[in-house]
C-alpha cells in the first residue's frame, strides 16, 4: 500500500472519505449498562472524532446529543439529567432526547432564543446490549438492522469493552487474521487430543489441531466477505480437515468462529484517527455464558483490568502490559494477561496508524488483502449512492469443525441450538 492509500483506509476525522463511509451505518455509541438507570450519570462517547454525551430521561429513552452546550461550549457530561432533559450546569440551559431546548434560566420567559436553539441530537437505538447512533443524514438514517445476537436473550449476551490506542483498521485487521491465534493466543488456546472442536473452559478454548500455518480460502458476499482457514486435525488427518470461517461485515464487524458454548462477534469502532473502541460479544441462543464470567476469561474486568468510566487498560504499553517473563520461562508464550491485551500489544506496538507500506504479506493474510480491496474501494467511492445491503444481519453465521475432503466449506453449517 501507498501512503495515500493508507490514510484512505484509516482516517476517519472529518470529511475524510473513510468516515463517511463509517456515517452510512448506525454504529455503536456505548454499552447499554453504561446507562442503565433513568436520571442516571451522563457518559461521555467519541465516534469519527466526534464527541458526544449519552444519557437515559426519566422516562428511559435513551438520548445521544452533541457533548457541547451550544451556548458557551461547556460540557453536558456534567450536566444535570433530571425530568426528561440534560441540563448544563454553567447557565441551566436544558434539552430533551431530540436536541430540543426546554428551558433557559438564564434567559427571558419570552425571549425568541428559546425556541430558535437546538442542539444536535443523534438519532438513537437500543438492541443486543448497545446504544446505537447514526451519524449521517439525520433526516434519513437508514433502516436499523439489528445486530445478529439479538436472536439471543439479552441475559445470554456477554460484552467485553476495551479502548485501544491505535487505529481501527489495524484493530480489526487483527480480528480477521486466523492464522495469528495458534502463535499469540497459543497458550490460552492449546492444542487438545480429546476434542472434536473449540471446546471453552473456564479459561481455555481447547483446539483439535496443532497446525499454526491455516490454508486461507477466501469468497466475496454483499456484507464484505468470509473465508475459511483449513487447518490438518490431530485426528484422521487423511479423511477430513479442521475448518474455522470467519466474516467480515463491513465496515467495522467480525464475526469469528464460534465454541461449543458460545458464538462471537468483534465490532472496532473508530474514535477518532488514532484511538478505536474494541467490543467482544459472546452470545448463544441456549446456552452461553455470563458477563462476569465473560470479562473474567478476557481478563477485562472493569475497576480490575480497565478503568470502568473510560476503559482504558491498567496494563498498557507505559508499564510494558505488565509483561511476565518469568511466566515465559516457564511456559507461558507471551507472559502477558489475557486474550485481548495480547492482541493490543501487537496492535498497539505498530505505532497511533501503522505505515502498511512497510508490509511484507504472506499467504496466511489472504484476509487481509481483501479487507484493505473492499474498504479502499468503498472509501474511493463514498460520495456515491451506497448499494442495496442484500442481506440480514439474522442470516450471518459462522461455522468451527470438521469437513471431510471433498466437501464444501461453504455449506457447513452450524448445528441447530437446542431450545430448551
């Protein structure tokens, strides 16, 4: 890749051609926990460069509005959420869910600013533990197409949240690459002789096949693309490969293979040009597992392993990631604590936006390629009239098991969950 090319792939500020891209989705602004209670705390959100305060009236409607008072400028994050409305505490101007001003106390009953101020108000959506934000045209957002775990309940969907201090794209080209977990996440995903597939313990996921160097398939779809990473099973080798698919829903979703208890979905949502957010969903129809014990296996506790207001993370690259060496000696492979502050020491060590021009790329980045050919041509094309989706996020699945040869990997599917 060119310089060019590369800041068209990773900027977002702006009117970068990137960000508008990013504008013709609904996005994901904060977890719906993070507001859970009515007159709650206001939080503070960034997207695209953007900030913005997110808070829950005293009715629960969730409202995401411009973080500055468009009075004086000052910040709503500090403002008062009390009867339907924000209000700022530096002159007492207050607004609703939609931006509308309620009241001024600083200014006149009559005064005609009342009712000729607004402040921008983001139209908003709650579904699968998240609030979501379109940040385009807010006079014509787009169809809200709920996210594919939504098909569990909301007590069987575990998120994980963690801010990453680089760019998006490098986030998420790590979430695509298969081939990077049999090195990095080798010891919290060995190579076990009596599983069939993924199987999730309390903190491993076992793998059938010791094979570090996946064959990569790769096949185009209407939401990105999927591709399928074959690797040879510790058991009959000769009959059957161990297949791992994983899609790429553009422009920030990856849904990578599932366990024997859950599936997963990763979204990188850019903050700005140089800091991303990084969600880990864990969700199954029937079984699945806790968000306590879901953050307790990502090591990712909040108010233990990150901060729980910002989510920035208490092992980070200023104290080395709390990297154990003697851990290393003894067994451990990368000495540091857990699944995704593995992958943010390697994200994070490539610099704010890595220079991809540097790159020298193999066969196991096949995934990789085609992500940078797909975003590279929406971006050069993000003033034209986006294409029909021509497909659900209900209908996307993933598959982790057993093929036999000569069988087609893309019509594995995965197996029915057991209602109970």
């Amino acid at each position: 890749m060119t310089p060019q090319q590369n800041d068209l792939l990773c900027r977002v500020e702006g009117d970068a051609p990137m960000g508008k891209v990013m504008r013709r989705h609904w996005m994901p602004v904060c977890m719906s926990e993070e507001v859970a209670e009515p007159d709650g705390t206001p939080r503070r959100a960034r997207l695209l460069g953007e900030d913005m305060v997110v808070f829950r009236d005293t009715e629960g409607r969730v409202g995401v509005l411009d973080e500055r008072c468009p009075h004086r400028r000052a910040s709503l994050v500090y403002g008062r959420n009390e009867e339907c409305g924000l209000r700022c505490l530096y002159h007492g101007w207050k607004f609703d869910v939609d931006g509308k001003v309620t009241d001024m106390a600083s200014e006149p009953a009559d005064a005609r600013l009342r009712t000729a101020v607004r402040t921008r108000a983001y139209p908003a959506r709650e579904a699968g533990g998240f609030v979501w934000a379109w940040m385009g045209d807010p006079e014509n957002p787009a169809p809200f197409d709920p996210p594919v775990w939504t098909k569990a309940p909301d007590d069987r969907i575990a998120i994980v949240k963690i801010h990453a201090e680089c760019n998006w794209a490098q986030v998420l080209e790590g979430s695509i690459d298969s081939a990077h977990s049999s090195s990095l996440h080798s010891s919290n995903m060995p190579t076990a002789t009596d599983v069939s597939g993924s199987t999730a313990t309390a903190s491993q996921w076992l793998r059938p096949s010791a094979d570090k160097s996946p064959r990569l398939q790769v096949e185009r779809a209407p939401f990105g693309f999927r591709y399928a990473a074959i690797r040879t099973p510790i058991h009959d080798p000769e009959q059957q490969d161990y297949v791992r698919t994983t899609l790429f829903v553009a422009p920030f979703t990856v849904m990578i293979p599932p366990t024997d208890r859950y599936k997963l979905a990763q979204m990188l949502v850019p903050i700005d040009d140089v800091n991303c957010m990084f969600y880990w969903i864990a969700w199954h129809e029937t079984k699945g597992i806790s968000s306590e014990d879901w953050r307790r296996f990502c090591d990712a506790v909040p108010g233990v392993d990150v901060d729980p207001i910002t989510f920035r993370k208490f092992r980070n690259a200023q104290n080395g990631y709390l990297q154990d060496r003697a851990a290393m000696k003894a067994g451990d492979f990368t000495g540091i604590k857990g699944i995704p502050t593995q992958d943010m020491a390697m994200w994070e060590s490539m610099g704010p936006i890595a220079d991809r021009s540097h790159d020298r790329l193999g066969s196991s980045d096949r995934a990789i390629f085609e992500f940078r050919k797909v975003m590279l041509g929406l971006a050069m094309n993000a003033d034209a009239e986006p294409p029909a989706r021509g497909y659900r996020n209900s209908d996307l699945f993933t598959f982790e098991g057993m093929v036999r040869h000569g069988n087609d990997w893309r019509l594995a599917q995965p197996p029915e969950p057991v209602m109970p």
